[in-house]
C-alpha cells in the first residue's frame, strides 16, 4: 500500500514520529514523505535535513512560498499551496495520504487533492481552537477525509459531525505522547550544553499570533514582552521562536529585540526538534505560552502551564494548565502562582497506549474493506 503522510513543519513533524518509524518498518506499507512549507525554509530551521537524515521513507519536496506573514501575503501562500500540490497529484498517486492538525498550509495541501479524488486520513480531527483561524481549517481538512483519528472521546463525538462515515472516526489517543512512558531523557548537562543554556532554572516560552484577532497582536506582542520582561528578573527564560502563521513576525521582532534588553536571561531557540523539545520540557520548572503543547504533552511531563490570551481556547484540558488574559500583569501573577508549586502529579486526558500501532491497524481494516 502506497501511504504518503504531509509535514509542513518542525511541529507535525515531530508529532509523527512513532507513526513514520512503525510504517516505515512494516512490510504492508509503501511510505513516502511529502515536505513543504516551513521544512523548506532556512528561516524556520530548514528542517528537511533532519528529514533526510531520520530516513523514514522516501522523501518528496513540494515546493511553495511564503514571502511574508501579514493577512494578505497568507492569503497568497495558500493559493500558492493549493497550485503546487495540483501539480503534484497530477504527477502522482497514492492510495492513502495523511495529514494532521490545522495549519493554513496543511489545509491547502489536502484541498488542492479534492479533485484527484485522493483519499485523506486526518489526525488530531475534531479539536476547537476559538482564537486560531486554524479551527476553520481543521474541521475542513476532516470534511475532505476517509479516516479521522481524534486524541479525546470528546473530539471523536466532535469530528463525526465532520464525516459523514461515523464508523471511519476512531479515539486513539495524542499521536505525540506515543511511547512517552519509556522516555530516554538526555543528562541535564548535555541538553544545556548542546543548546548552550545556562544551569540555572527555567521557563519554555511558547508564543504564537492569535489569527481570529490578527489585529491586536501587536498589543499582544507588547504585552508578551513586558511579562517575560519582568519574570525574567526571577527565572531563565528558554523560548522555542514562533511557526508561520499571521503576523508571526510581530512576536519574532519583539523577542528579538527582548534578547537585545537582556542577553544573559533569554535564549531563542528555531528548533529543538521532538526529543530536545521533550527534553527542554523535562528540566523546565513550567512552560508559559500559547502552544498546543501546553495543552496536549505537558501534563504527562509533570510540568504546570500557563496558558495565555483564546489561541487554545475550546480544547480540553487537563488541571496542570492555568489560563489567564494576554495581558503582562495577569501573566506575571499566574507566574507567581507556580513560583512555589512542584511537579504536576495529576492525570493527562489526552494519553492513551499504542497511538501509532492503533492507527496503522485501523488503516489496514479499512483498506481490507475496499
């Protein structure tokens, strides 16, 4: 069987990992990856190296552009986008090709197989994201598929509202928290040496542009720098740099500039990757952002999070996760709050056993059935 699974970035990417490395070593399986977008890009990290070098399978690169990152130059990309990979199904089939969660690009990348009647399984469907314009996008790309696989039973009951074959929209689990339990973590003083951090204690910052309400992430910018301006005076701050989305360079100028203010209490990091990602979260005493990995992973690495501003507003969250308003003063008292907290000790809701495994069986029964 031909499968061919879409990565545009360092996030979905990583969140594949266990998937690829299971479909890779399965004999029933033809496995191709398709690059685009940011893993194309020396801006974001030109990740499709570390493609190349995991070697999962082989490797298509779908070239697109993205020139810049206010509303109308996105609007562009994902027309630019949706004419690549026309071309690009044109020129090749699969029997299978996956996609997973709700970035701009991603979407294009399933709408433009529409008319190839290309067969789409997506991963991470029916989740609510109210202050991302990636809502709308995700429940799209489940419109567009066969298969829907969901983290929560909450957003199995969702995504079948988006697929008219309720039998096809299977609960797994978070794809990301596959094989979490037996986690290597590396030494604190390799991780801090390979990334050149200082011993000291830390927060991960992730920020990324509120879409719905693209126009005030100036504001929010602002703001994010005031807070992490302040709390840097208490705690190291470790910030993993923000993805391509709508006004994503307002955060980026901004904490550029904030490295310039205090160069001996931030480090801006391109990418990690998903094992130093994981373990950046492992040593961190919280994480402070608006990242779905606030949401999805960090429960099950112990840590408290402070979730800022409505980008993840509407997912179902565990009770490590402290929300506030983006605004500084209300992120400097939730940073007060965890000043004195331990380790979280609670349950994640979005962890189950044998994510990847569960997958590629449901896939194979439904291909038996064809």
């Amino acid at each position: 069987m031909k499968i061919g699974v879409l990565t545009s970035g360092r996030a979905d990417y990583g969140v594949y990992n266990s998937l690829l490395s299971d479909l890779s070593g399965d004999d029933f399986f033809d496995l191709h990856i398709i690059a685009f977008g940011m893993h194309l890009m020396p801006k974001y990290g030109n990740t499709i190296e570390q493609i190349k070098q995991d070697k999962f399978g082989q490797i298509h690169e779908v070239i697109d552009l993205l020139t810049d990152d206010d509303t109308l130059s996105i609007a562009k990309a994902y027309a630019r986008v949706c004419d690549a990979f026309a071309k690009f199904y044109n020129d090749n089939s699969f029997d299978l090709v996956v996609a997973l969660g709700d970035r701009f690009e991603m979407n294009a990348a399933v709408q433009a197989g529409i008319p190839f009647n290309v067969r789409f399984a997506h991963i991470h469907a029916g989740e609510t994201t109210l202050g991302a314009i990636d809502n709308i996008y995700r429940h799209q790309i489940s419109l567009a598929s066969e298969l829907l696989f969901t983290a929560t039973e909450d957003y199995q009951n969702e995504a079948t509202k988006y697929n008219n074959r309720g039998s096809n929209v299977y609960n797994v689990g978070a794809l990301s928290l596959d094989n979490i339990e037996i986690i290597a973590f590396d030494e604190k003083d390799f991780f801090i040496d390979k990334f050149d951090l200082p011993n000291k204690e830390y927060a991960l910052v992730t920020f990324h542009p509120e879409t719905v309400r693209a126009n005030e992430n100036e504001k929010f910018a602002r703001e994010m720098y005031d807070a992490l301006l302040a709390i840097s005076h208490d705690i190291y701050i470790v910030v993993t740099m923000p993805n391509a989305d709508t006004s994503g360079s307002v955060y980026r100028e901004k904490l550029q500039e904030l490295k310039k203010e205090i160069p001996n209490q931030i480090s801006l990091i391109e990418n990690f990757g998903k094992r130093h990602y994981f373990n950046a979260m492992h040593y961190a005493k919280f994480m402070l952002g608006n990242t779905s990995s606030g949401i999805i992973e960090a429960a099950s690495f112990g840590k408290y999070v402070i979730n800022v501003g409505a980008r993840q507003e509407g997912r179902s969250q565990s009770t490590n996760v402290l929300n506030c308003n983006f605004e500084a003063r209300a992120i400097i008292e939730q940073v007060d709050i965890l000043k004195n907290k331990g380790n979280y000790k609670g349950e994640n809701v979005y962890f189950q056993n044998n994510v990847a495994p569960k997958i590629i069986e449901k896939i194979k029964q439904y291909f038996e059935k064809l």
